[in-house]
C-alpha cells in the first residue's frame, strides 16, 4: 500500500508505519503542551511504545499511517481503526485517533490533504461515517475538523484508568 497525494509543490506518500517510525511518531505525539505530560520522548525510547506499535501492526482492524515529503521525512501521523458494528445495519465505522502534524509543518495544507485521503479511505473500506474526539483544550484541532465538516454531535466521556 502506499498511497500518493499531491500537495503544494511536492508529493506526499501515506503509508503504514514501520518499526523504524516509532520515535519520529512519539516524537509528534509529544510536541504539545499535552502530549509532553503524558508521552517520553527520549533516546532510547521506553520499549512500551514497540510493544504498542507491535500490536497495533498486527491487528487487522487498525493501521497506524505515517505521511512523508519528497525527502523521506515523516510529517504527520495518525491511527485508523475500522470497528464493525451491529448498527447501521452492520456497518463499519472509521476511527481516527492520535493525528498530528509535525509542529514545523502546520498550516501547509498537510493535515487537510491527509483528511481527504481518510475521508477516501473510508469510502473505499465502506465505513458509514468517520468519527474522531478531541481534547476540549485542543481549539484549534477542533476548528480545523469543524473546518472538514466534522460535526459535534454527541457528548464524549472516558474514564482515566492509568495515570
């Protein structure tokens, strides 16, 4: 699978993550202001975030996708999971979970592009809707996926396990 999508002056290319990815991917994923309190970016990376990248690699339900530029670097990253459900006469739903963009590249157009691939993707797996949360203190991620059509709909809860 790799994907090609044209934007701006160069060609971006979705692909599935490999192993070798992991740091760059942790290294989005702690780039804000909530990602530093909950993610250890450092050298070496904690052997958790493998394990995780392990199992989510190998679970035919999910694909955690990277985005790389002309050069070969990584600029943006997010998990897709394609749950099946009774509902909507058993149709499948898209999750879309921990999506970034490398804080140096945002406000090119990459997150909008990587959306409309999503949105396509879904389409192409026959999801009924997409579906994503955000934190409420993530303003200006919930703008942009107001700005994509993205409606908020339902009342969002989770329950901390772990902390």
């Amino acid at each position: 699978m790799p994907y090609f999508y044209a934007i701006n002056s160069y060609i971006m290319i979705y692909r599935k993550a490999k192993r070798e990815d992991v740091p760059a991917i942790v290294e989005m994923l702690a780039a804000d202001n909530l990602g530093a309190t909950r993610e250890d970016y450092c050298d070496p990376l904690p052997q958790s975030y493998y394990t995780a990248f392990e199992k989510i690699s190998s679970n035919p339900i999910q694909e955690l996708i990277v985005a790389e530029d002309n050069d070969g670097n990584l600029v943006a990253t997010l998990q897709l999971t394609f749950i099946q459900y009774l509902t909507y006469q058993g149709g499948t739903r898209l999750l879309v979970e921990n999506v970034r963009v490398r804080h140096d590249k945002r406000g090119q157009g990459i997150g909008e592009a990587l959306f409309k691939w999503v949105i396509e993707r879904g389409k192409t797996e026959g999801a009924f809707l997409i579906q994503l949360t955000s934190d409420f203190r993530r303003v200006d991620a919930i703008r942009f996926y107001e700005r994509l059509g993205f409606k908020n709909t339902h009342a969002g809860m989770k329950l901390l396990l772990k902390q």
